[in-house]
C-alpha cells in the first residue's frame, strides 16, 4: 500500500516555505494540496529523503490524454531554477 509522506514533510515545512517562494518569484500562487502517497516524491520520502511532489503543470495526469502546455512546460522550469536559487544562498 501507500505509505503517508506527510508525517516526514511535516519535519521539513522549510521545503513548503520554499517553494512557496519560488513560485510567487515566478509570478504564480503555490496552491498547497497534501495527498496520500503512490508517488516518487512519497516513497523518496519515507526512504529518509524528504521530497514534496511541487506538480508539473500537465493535465489529465495518468490518463491517455495526458499533457502540458509548452507554457506549462517553461514556468515549471522557472519555478525548478528559482527553487535551485533559493537553496543555493
């Protein structure tokens, strides 16, 4: 089954905070939606690597139709870098 990555990510808000940050630097709101498990981010977490799924800006995830704008595609990339920013000062 899933394991809860929330109890880990609780202990490491800093990493919320920061991306929080990074996409308000990037012009967007971090829309904040705790979720179960079952993901990379999830597992990675409970392995002892604290990991929040920050999203990819697609759509229809896991579906056949699924996809991401280019625009989509070019903000994550902002977001990623003002993310990489933040962590290295």
């Amino acid at each position: 089954g899933y394991r809860n990555m929330r109890e880990i990510i609780e202990q490491h808000m800093h990493l919320i905070e920061n991306a929080k940050k990074a996409y308000a630097a990037c012009g967007e709101e971090a829309v904040i939606s705790p979720i179960r498990g079952g993901t990379d981010g999830a597992t990675l977490s409970v392995n002892g690597l604290p990991c929040p799924n920050i999203g990819t800006g697609g759509h229809n995830c896991h579906g056949r139709y699924e996809y991401i704008t280019a625009e989509g595609l070019d903000k994550m990339t902002e977001v990623i870098l003002e993310l990489v920013k933040i962590y290295s000062e």
